[in-house]
C-alpha cells in the first residue's frame, strides 16, 4: 500500500488548472482518490464541488474541487466502466453524501457510500444516467414519485411535522421532516430536488459562446456570480485576457447583487423576528438600489451583465456617479437601522442564540460562504484566492464566531458596509478602456473552472469543451450544496416556530441546488 502524503506532496504531482486563479490539476488513481481526500481533510481544507462526466460512449470519470488554502486543487478520477464504482468520500466531507447521490442519479455512477437513496430523481425520470445517455433520457410518459426512506425517530412523546414540498408563498419547493417532542425539535430531515430543471444537460446543447446565459439563470438570485464563473472558465480555454475595465465592472456587479440580497435578507429577518419596521425599511433602501441600477446597467436585476470578453453594458460616468452616490447614501441609512436592529429587546430576542452552528461543526461540516464567516470559517475567494480585479481592490473578509443568527445577521451589516466601500472604490479606479472584448472559440479536449465568491458563497463552474468545439460537460456549483445539510444541525434544540427565521439566516438556493 501506498503511504500516506501531506498535502504539500500532494500539490508537488499538481499541475496548472485552466480557470480561476489559484487552482492546480491532478490525476489520481481510485486508492489515491480517498488518500487525497484524507490529506485534505488533515490539513483543514473542505470539499468545494463534487461531479463526473462522460457519455456513454467515453470513460467515466469523476471530479472533485478542493479549498481551504493556496493553492486550491482539482482532483480527477479515471473509473473502469465495466466497474465504475468509486471510493466515497462522506465521512471526510459530510457534504460529498448528497453530492454522490446526485451523481448516482445524474450519471448512473455509484460510489462505496452507505446511503444509496435518490438524491434527485423523485421516480420522475426512468433512465438511470441521464447525463450519459442521450435523447430523452429524463423523460417518462408517467412519472410515478418514488417511497423516500426519511429517517425515524421513536421515542415516547415524539412525533413528527411535514412541511412542504409545497410553502406558502411564492418560494421553491423543499420538503423538511421534523421529529419534535413538544415544540422542541430533536431532528430535522431534508429532501430537495423538486426543481430539478435538466440544466446540465441542456448546457450540452449549447454553443460555448451562449452558455453564460444560462449560467446566470442557475441561481437568479446569483446571476452575476454563475455568469462570471462560466465566462472565467471559458475565457482561459480561449486565452483571453479581459481589459481592467471589463474586469472592474464585473466586480462593480457583483457587488452591487450582493448589496442587493443582503439589504432584502436583512428586511426579511426582521419581519421574521416580528419587527415589520425592517422590511418596510430595506425593502424601501433595496428598491432604491434597483433603480439605480437600471438606470446605470439597464437592468434592475443583473442576469445578463456578465458576458464572454467583458460586460453587456458599459457605464457612463453619470451612471457610475449615480451608482456611488445611492449605494453611499444606502450605506449611511445601513448603519441606522443596524443600531435600530441592535437596540430592539424583541429582535435581540430572537436572533441571539437561535440556530447556532459553533465554529468546530461549521468546520467538520464544510460550511461555507457567509453563513460559514459567521461561524468562524473566515474563507472568501476575494481576499484568499483573488481573481482580477479583487488581487488590485484589497477585499477584508468579515467573520464572526456566535455562529447564530445574531451573528449571520452581522455578516450581512459588515459585508453590507465592505461591498458599499468596494463599489466606491472600482468607481474611481474605472480607466478609459474597452468594457468587451471578442474572444475566439476555446480550445477543445479541455476542462476549466471558474470560482468567484458570490453573496451566498463560493460559486463554481466547470466547462468540459469536447474534441468537437462543443460543450461536452458544464457542471454549475452553489455553496448551498455545502450549507443545506448543516441547516438540519442548526435547528436542533430550537422550538419548531424558529425555523422560518433560522432557515432565512442561511437563506440557501433550492434552483442552485436542484439543477
């Protein structure tokens, strides 16, 4: 048997991965898969996005995407498609459990892992790869839903709460099963995967130059993130180098969403937590940020900013001194209502100590993004692993350590008061330059990745270009992957009538997750 390696021998075999900044590829066999994995784990790192990729017709493989220090590391596996069984990582990375049973499902893949449940599939399809075959694969005359085994808890005096698939309001179907005793909730269970959309194929079925549309439509909330990691990966397989004022305006946009989910999370909170006042009020400093964003950028919600060589639109300089001039305005009335939020009896009530995550299971538990920051795991690609323009803007990554909602909430007011200084600051760095540029075809028979750190967290695309110039694979990666099943922690101990604003502190994606 082979020995054991630190990381650090490890990333001495690692070569250049096409992609994001600070990202080494390396090939490994099936036994090193799981040495890698435990060298990883050992030294503190996490498990950003776990996929495969292959058509029927090709080898199967599987991929893995690892953070948590300099550089970052792309793992590939090459499997034996007469046995494409491969090692499980879950106890490792508890967040690899769901990701291996959707690559079960997606791809027909198994994997060593107990837990052999679907992760996706809800019985609505009956092919059982349908990323590998081709044609109709994920279509059934008569969709007949599946008896999903939710874990049970006996005892006497517990008993159980359904809610969902379908919520009131307008958000996206998710299914959670508590076990209770009294209001008290001994254990929550999960199950998603009532959106799945078919994206990945349908990437597939697209020319590269057009897939940053779709990208952007992941996750609407985090259209400019997934766009700008399609468009990452697919300019270095084109060797395009942006122009600085492209690269500033994608960032502009970027935090100019992240200001925007923040202000509308913080006004939700405090409608959670019975303060109506602080909806009213961010979603009135919310609005205002729209406008000016349309009349700016065009757009009130960014979707289609980000594209190949650059941005859609340009901005004026009228524009840009609008921009500075409301989101400073915002900033002030920001810091307002943040004294408000902090001086309220009621809404301290209900923040502090409710659904906390301490930093040693935000840890083990791979939870990541802001509400990883508010739980001690100061990790942001724009401070840790910079890409252009965030190497030139100097970013501070915010981090807490109550690991609760309080402290959730502080992220945001923090990030809320870094983003408005950045914008500033790209602002006046704007030189007079091209905002896009032409960018060639990418080069085939290769795989790139693209990383930028959304407002919810570290947000991943993989773009596999095939010997035919097409789109062989594209994979799209929300933190919420990570962050969904540390929810199912976060609840434990806290009365059933507290999981709308624990939920609401996280905020997680069900569109980014159910692809």
């Amino acid at each position: 048997m082979a020995p054991h390696h630190a990381l650090e021998d490890w990333l001495a075999r690692a070569g250049p991965q096409p992609g994001a900044p600070g990202l080494q590829a390396l090939r490994v066999s099936a036994p090193d898969w799981r040495r890698l994995g435990e060298a990883v784990a050992a030294a503190s790192g996490s498990l950003m996005a776990l996929w495969a990729s292959g058509t029927s017709e090709e080898t199967p493989r599987v991929h893995a995407v690892y953070l948590g220090g300099q550089p970052g590391l792309v793992a590939s596996l090459t499997l034996d498609p007469r046995e494409p069984r491969y090692p499980g990582l879950e106890d490792l990375f508890p967040a690899a459990a769901r990701l291996q049973r959707a690559i079960a499902d997606l791809n027909g893949l198994p994997c060593t892992a107990a837990d052999t449940r679907p992760w996706l599939r809800h019985g609505a399809w009956s092919n059982d790869r349908p990323l590998r075959d081709a044609g109709g694969a994920e279509e059934t005359p008569q969709p007949q839903p599946d008896r999903y085994a939710f874990v049970r808890v006996e005892g006497e005096g517990v008993h159980e709460i359904p809610v969902g698939p379908v919520h009131a309001g307008i958000i996206e179907p998710g299914h959670f099963r508590f076990s209770v005793v009294g209001e008290k909730v001994l254990r929550l269970e999960e199950r998603l995967g009532y959106v799945h959309k078919g994206i990945e194929r349908r990437f597939t079925e697209l020319p590269p130059l057009e897939g940053h549309r779709l990208a952007a439509r992941v996750s609407g909330d985090s259209a400019v993130a997934f766009g700008w990691a399609y468009c990452q990966a697919l300019e270095s397989l084109s060797e395009a180098v942006i122009p600085a004022r492209a690269a500033l305006l994608r960032a502009l946009c970027l935090e100019i969403e992240r200001i925007q989910n923040h202000l509308g999370d913080l006004g939700a909170l405090g409608n959670d937590a019975g303060f109506a006042f602080g909806l009213t009020q961010f979603s009135l400093l919310k609005e205002r940020v729209l406008r000016a964003t349309e009349a700016a950028l065009g757009q009130r919600y960014l979707l289609d900013a980000i594209v190949p060589g650059g941005v859609r639109a340009d901005l004026t300089a009228g524009g840009a001194r609008l921009l500075a001039d409301c989101i400073a305005a915002v900033s002030l009335e920001v810091q307002v209502l943040r004294d408000i939020y902090d001086e309220h009896a009621g809404v301290r009530d209900r923040f502090v100590g409710a659904g906390q995550v301490s930093p040693e299971l935000a840890r083990r538990l791979g939870l990541c993004g802001l509400a990883g920051r508010a739980s001690g795991q100061a990790f942001d690609l724009r401070a840790d692993l910079p890409a252009p323009p965030y190497d030139m803007l100097g970013a501070t990554t915010i981090s807490r350590g109550e690991g609760d909602v309080a402290a959730r909430v502080a992220v945001r007011f923090d990030e809320l008061r870094e983003s408005s200084a950045l914008v500033q600051r790209i602002v006046e760095l704007l030189p007079r330059e091209a905002h896009r540029i032409d960018i060639a075809p990418p080069r085939p028979g290769l795989l790139a990745v693209g990383l930028i750190e959304g407002w919810r967290g570290p947000v991943l695309v993989a773009l596999e270009i095939g010997p035919d110039g097409a789109i062989r694979r594209c994979h799209p990666h929300d933190p919420s992957w990570q962050n969904w099943p540390v929810l199912e922690y976060a609840i434990l101990g806290n009365i059933v009538p507290d999981f709308p604003l624990i939920n609401k502190s996280f905020n997680l994606s069900y569109s980014g997750h159910d692809l």
